[in-house]
C-alpha cells in the first residue's frame, strides 16, 4: 500500500520518517551492522515526499542511488528497507539488494539503482508500456545532477518526447556530483536539457516540500491528461557527504558556511510551521518509536545462508517465444 501524503500532517511525518531513518542508517554504518555504507539523503527528504504525494497507486518510478527517502515516501516499511540495509534474509529484497537497489514491484517502485541516470530509460520504459496499455499511469524517473551530461539521459529525454510519452523526470540538484560542483560540470541548465526536446520544464524550490509538491502535481496531470512527458529542476542540498566514506576520507569541497546557509532552509522546520506545536511533538514520538521497532526488526533477522549464494541470480524455466531459435 502506497504511503497516504495527502495532508501537510502526513507529509511531515514521511519527512521525519526519512531523517530519522538515515540518522539510524548512519549509526549502524559506524557500528558495522551495515555492510559497505551508504548515500544519505538527509536534506533532500521534501523532493521525494513532495513527488510521491502526487502519485496515484498505478505510477511507477525509478531511483538512485541515494534512493532510501523514495523508497520510504512511496510507502515501504521502514523495518523491511533497515534489514536490506544491512543485508538480512527479511530484508525488502532478501537482503541481495542492499541501499542502492532496493525494488518493490508491489508499490510501482522499479528499483533503485547504482548507475548514474540508468533509472532514466527504464521509467521511459514504463512509461511506454502503461500507454500500450491504455491507462493513465505516470512513470517518475529521480536522478541528480550528476546525471545531467549522461548519454542515457538524454536519450531517454528524446524518446520520451518524440513518443510524448507519461514519464515525469525529476532532477534532485544538490550541486554536487560526488564532490564536483555542477557549476564547473554542466554548460546551459539543468531546465534546458529538458527544453531543446520541448519537454516542459519547471525549477522548483527543493527545500520546500509544499512548493515540490505543487510541481509535480502539474506534471503529473499533464503527463496522465496526454500531454507528454515534463522535468522537474529541484534545487535542494544533501546535510551529509556524498557516501559514508568521506568522513574517513575527510575531503573538503564545501564550506562550513555553505552547509550552515542551506541549513537554515532545512525542509522539516519549514514543514513543522504548518502544523500545531502538540501536532508535531505526537508525530515525533511516534516515528522515533517506530524506528525502534525497525531497529530491532533489522538486527533480529538472520544472515543469509551462503549456501544460497547463487540463488535468484539466474533465470530458469524460460520458454523462447514462438519462432524464435530455442
């Protein structure tokens, strides 16, 4: 069941939900219950409730590699996603996925996924195959701005156009690519890819779950009303580096000053002004309790038996279609 967004009480609580899970997350990569690390998306959470809660239960979309707050925003249990983090049997995925491919077909969401723009031809995808099927789904295909100059991107971008297909893409602009700043990487805007295929193309402020939301509303009932696909600039900032690792790295491409600014435009206060003071409070403590049990859930559940190593990872009982050389 996909995850109810229609309230602004309901959009702080999945944005609280996000941020209180990757400030878990964080914790037990640093205890080493999860394996390898991961891309926090702590800052970002407005884009994906504010995207998510435009959605109808049929659309589908696509994720990144710092996929955990679409994964969470579209409605997957917080305690199924911790155990695939950590790679346990009751993991979303049987814990094989991990943080950068967690799927559930279940509530549209087509997988995470570890290669830049990758996600991008596979909602066109989606997108084509819900129009051979005369329905008014919509495909979300979520990438930063690394992925502006990716061949896949752009291809995908052109066919979508050229078939006006329902495919909303939503660009997550934190201004850096790892650690390079988009400024120094990408020539024109991130708008105007969009725009030389005639697509659509709104910027929006990231940090503003409401302002997101109202964005991709517009988007997403003009791609399901016919009218082709539309792009998404969502200017926001990751609080986080790039992945786990850059603590121990300790790399410097950003100024304290710089953090602090984008601070003071952290979406969860600015969600929490719209609500009561004792609203907000009970939503707090439900979520932080919710976590525990998550916690426990996740540290609970047994590791995979290697012998099963090999197990989903090959196709079997195929048949060939009619014609073709079996």
């Amino acid at each position: 069941m996909t995850a109810p967004l229609d309230s602004p009480g309901e959009r702080y609580r999945m944005l609280r939900l996000i941020r209180g899970f990757e400030e878990l997350a964080l914790a037990l990569v640093r205890a080493g219950a999860i394996p390898g690390g991961i891309h926090p998306y702590i800052g970002q959470e407005a884009v994906a409730v504010g995207v998510c809660s435009a959605l109808g239960p049929a659309d589908t979309l696509t994720s990144t590699h710092r996929g955990h707050g679409h994964v969470l925003a579209r409605g997957v249990a917080p305690d199924r996603l911790l155990a695939e983090l950590a790679g346990r049997v009751d993991g979303l995925n049987r814990g094989r996925g991990g943080s950068m491919h967690a799927a559930d077909l279940g509530l549209g969401i087509l997988g995470a996924n570890g290669i830049v723009g990758a996600g991008a031809p596979i909602a066109v995808g989606a997108a084509w195959a819900a129009r051979q099927a005369r329905t008014s789904a919509v495909a979300v295909s979520f990438f930063g701005d690394g992925a502006l100059n990716q061949g896949v991107l752009l291809e995908s971008l052109n066919l979508a156009a050229m078939w006006r297909l329902p495919v909303v893409f939503v660009c997550e602009n934190n201004g850096y690519a790892t650690t390079l700043p988009a400024a120094t990487a990408v020539a024109g805007s991130a708008t105007g890819r969009a725009e030389a295929f005639g697509i659509p193309a709104e910027r929006v402020d990231g940090m503003d779950v409401e302002a997101v939301r109202a964005a991709a509303l517009r988007a997403v009932q003009r791609a399901a009303d016919g009218g082709g696909p539309g792009f998404l600039e969502c200017r926001t900032y990751r609080y986080e580096g790039h992945h786990t690792m850059e603590r121990r790295m300790k790399l410097r491409y950003r100024t304290p000053e710089e953090v602090e600014a984008w601070r003071d435009q952290d979406p969860l206060p600015r969600a929490a002004a719209l609500l009561e003071a004792a609203a907000v409070g009970a939503i707090d403590r439900e979520v932080a309790e919710l976590l525990g049990r998550a916690e426990e859930f996740a540290l609970a559940s047994p590791h995979p038996d290697p012998a099963g190593a090999l197990d989903h990872l090959y196709a079997d009982g195929l048949r060939p279609r009619a014609g073709a050389t079996a």
